[in-house]
C-alpha cells in the first residue's frame, strides 16, 4: 500500500506531462506518416540492400572460418568459432544460395516491390485527407473499455456465488470452492470476453476498411463524412462482423484451452522417457497460431469485401480468398513490407516519445523538487506512447490492406486497368507488364461494375 500511495502522489504532481507525452506522440506519429509518404521507397530497397549484403557478409564470414584463413582473425564470435569446418562451409553455402535467389527474385518481382510502396504512399494519403479516421480505434477502445469494467464485475458477483471455504481477515479475497454449474457459467463467461474483444476488434477494422474504401472509388465525388456513413454500414452488418469476430474468438478460446492443458503435460514430460507430450503439445500451439494468423489475414480482406459489395459474411470470404490467390504476389509484396514499417513506427513512437518525456521529466526542476521516483511517470508515458503508436500504425496497415485490395478489384473489373487508382499508383503500373492472374475472376463468380 505505500508504493501504491507513493505511485499515486507522483501521478498527482505529473499527470499534465503524461497528456504533454500524449501530444509529442500524436506529432511524431504524422511525422512519420510525412517521412514515409515521401521515403517509403529509399527505405524499402536500402532494407534489400542491407539484407543482400548481411547474407553474403555472414556467408563469406563462415566460409573464411571453414578454411581457417587469418583474414578473420578476432572478429569471428566464440559461437562461430566452434562450429566444425564442414558445417561451417555448408552454412556459407545455404547464404550464398539464399542470397542469389533473393537477389534474382528482387529483380524479377521489382514491380511488385514498387506497387507495394505506391500502396503504402496512397495510406499514408488516405489518414492525411481523412484524419477523423485516428479517432475511430480510441472511440471503440473507451467502449470495450466500459464491457470489460462490466466483465469484471459480472466475474466477481459469479465468483461470490460459490461457498467461500477460507477468507484471511486482513485480505478482501478468499478461498473459494465452485459447484459443477457455476464452473459451466465461467467457461461460458469467458467464451464471452474472448468474442466480444475479437468484436470490438473486427468493428474498429471494419469502419476503417469502410472509410478507405469510400476514400479509394469516390474520391472525386462530393459526398458525406465517410467516417459517418462507415459507421452507420457497420450497423448493417453486425451479424457478418460477429461472424468473422467468433471464429478469432473459438480459436483463442482454443489456444487459451491448450495452455491450460499445457500445464500438467510439462510436468509429465519431465520425466523419463515422454518426450510426446511435449511434442503434441508444441504442434497443437503451433498450428492453431498460424491458423490464426491466416483467418485474422482473411477476416480483414471478408470485411473489405463486405464493405465494397454488402455480401454476407461466407461469400464475402470467398471472393476475398480468390481475390488474394489471384493477386498473390502483389498481397505478399505488400503484407511483408507493410509490416515492416507497422512494426518501425510503432518502436519510433513508443521509444520517442517515452525518452523524451523521461528528459523532460528529469531535467525540469518541478518533478526533481516534487516527485518520489521518475520511474512512475515515465511508465505511465511509456504505456501511453504504446497505445497511440499502436493506433497510429492499426489504421495505416488497415488502410494499406484495403487499399491494395481495392486496386486489385479495380485492376479485374476494368479492361484497361484501374480506373479509380490514385494518379501516381496509375503512372506507376502502367510503367510495368500486366499481370497473369493464376485463375480467371469469372471462373468463380466474382463481382461486376454494379456490384461495387
């Protein structure tokens, strides 16, 4: 209780530098939207560059080593060192063999590379001419903010329902022994919690989805606050978003389960001889996160789909899934590229702001006269730089993604390509081949001009 009074007095005397670390977050996320609408590119292939060169400086590493040459001298690791010479010439093998793959793959797939990077300019233009749409990730947070309050409690009236069994005097919780029904309403509790986050999850990606695509095809056309009219489609498909919203919920409630049983297993796989437990439980985890990651991919083109054509839920993913299979390299070029700049601005804002409000925190005289400890303030900086650059980047790979798969249904719907692009996406594939789709749109029903 005294490191929580002490924490709350020092919240007291520096909550205004929170809100101030909050503000320089907000800058340096549109500051990094401004450096990547026009640096996107020198990064994208000095990234290549410095992964070409990596491989082939840790091939030639390695194979110097293997034939024991006093070129390396002491600047080989101990790791390294240690390794016999036949490994090491196979291990300088495999990078050089990566290398000269990477390298001819970067030159056959160079214009896939550049729309990708044309894609993630046009994000960037999209927050920049809608900027209202920064607002939508805190508006549903603040309400699942207030279900979970309501979760927690419904939790807690569930858990006093039970027979307390021990109750220390000077503690508020016990010991508590629960009956076959209450333990069936508590998986079903917590079958709850997990589907609506995953709803109040898809909800948010779904008005964003929404607002870009509005953003992409009526971009020349007079129309109300796409924000306004997004929300008001997501009214219309709720059904479909819970849909999407409960197979991510079925299959954390899974992952949670495996877990769970994962516990007993560890002990079971310390002793002798039961090494498939371990095994089976290991693969179980496995797959059902790569699953996972593959249903969340699928779930935000569905939703795209349904914000562009109004299908249910299982028709929009099916033309979302042939869509991709369709366009699969230009959704692979895109998704590795964009997570690697979702990733970069949420460290550069995380890090950022939370070192600048710890200098300021440590330099004005204020906090070093008034404050226990500047560790509380700059957690609570840090926690918040986290929040906004997670935002920040959550809208800009939403909009990244829905814009690539509007250019891909714009690119198939019209013979003379995309007619709706973006001036510079525009100039930009036309300098390029077209592509060959693997499997003709019209061999699976897709959409036409009316549909959209």
């Amino acid at each position: 209780m005294n490191i929580f009074f002490k924490a709350a007095a020092d919240l007291s005397e520096g909550w205004w530098m929170i809100a101030c670390v909050g503000l320089i977050g907000i800058l340096l996320g549109y500051l990094y939207m401004v450096f990547m609408r026009f640096c996107s590119g020198v990064i994208t292939w000095g990234l290549l560059v410095f992964y070409e060169i990596g491989l082939l400086g840790f091939g030639a590493l390695c194979f110097l080593e293997a034939i024991h040459s006093p070129i390396v001298g002491d600047i080989v690791p101990e790791a390294l060192s240690s390794i016999s010479s036949t490994a090491l010439r196979t291990i300088s093998y495999t990078c050089f063999g990566i290398a000269v793959v990477s390298l001819l793959l970067m030159c056959l797939l160079q214009g896939r590379i550049k729309l990708a990077v044309a894609v993630l300019k046009a994000s960037v233009n999209f927050v920049e001419d809608v900027r209202t749409v920064m607002l939508v990730p805190p508006f549903f947070f603040l309400i699942s903010l207030i279900f979970y309050i309501f979760w927690i409690f419904s939790f807690m009236y569930l858990m006093g329902s039970n027979e307390i069994t021990h109750k220390p005097y000077q503690l508020p919780f016990g010991n508590v022994s629960w009956n076959d029904v209450s333990r069936w309403l508590l998986i079903v509790h917590v079958f709850g919690l997990v589907w609506v986050h995953a709803f109040f999850h898809a909800i948010p990606q779904f008005v964003i989805a929404s607002t870009a695509c509005l953003w992409y095809f009526r971009k020349s056309q007079k129309q109300e606050s796409p924000i306004t009219t997004s929300l008001c489609r997501s009214l219309l498909h709720l059904g479909s978003i819970a849909m999407g919203a409960i197979l991510i919920g079925l299959l954390d409630y899974f992952r949670m389960m495996v877990s769970i049983i994962e516990k007993p297993l560890n002990a079971a796989r310390r002793s002798k001889g039961n090494c498939c437990a371990r095994y089976f439980g290991g693969c179980a985890k496995s797959c059902l996160g790569c699953f996972e990651a593959c249903l969340k991919f699928i779930n935000r083109h569905a939703y795209v789909q349904i914000a562009m054509t109004g299908k249910g839920f299982c028709h929009a993913t099916r033309d979302a899934f042939y869509l991709i299979l369709r366009n699969n390299i230009r959704f692979g070029a895109l998704h590795g590229l964009g997570a690697v700049f979702v990733f970069f601005g949420q460290v550069f804002i995380t890090v950022s702001s939370t070192f600048i409000g710890y200098l300021l925190i440590r330099n004005i005289t204020y906090f070093q006269e008034n404050l226990i400890s500047p560790l509380v303030l700059t957690l609570f900086c840090f926690l918040l730089s986290l929040i906004l650059g997670h935002t920040f980047m959550s809208v800009y790979g939403v909009a990244a993604d829905t814009i690539i798969h509007c250019y891909a249904m714009d690119d198939e719907l019209h013979d003379d390509g995309a007619k709706h692009a973006p001036k510079y996406l525009e100039d930009l594939v036309n300098k390029h081949a077209r592509k060959v789709p693997l499997l003709r749109a019209e061999d699976h029903n897709s959409i036409n001009d009316n549909d959209v």
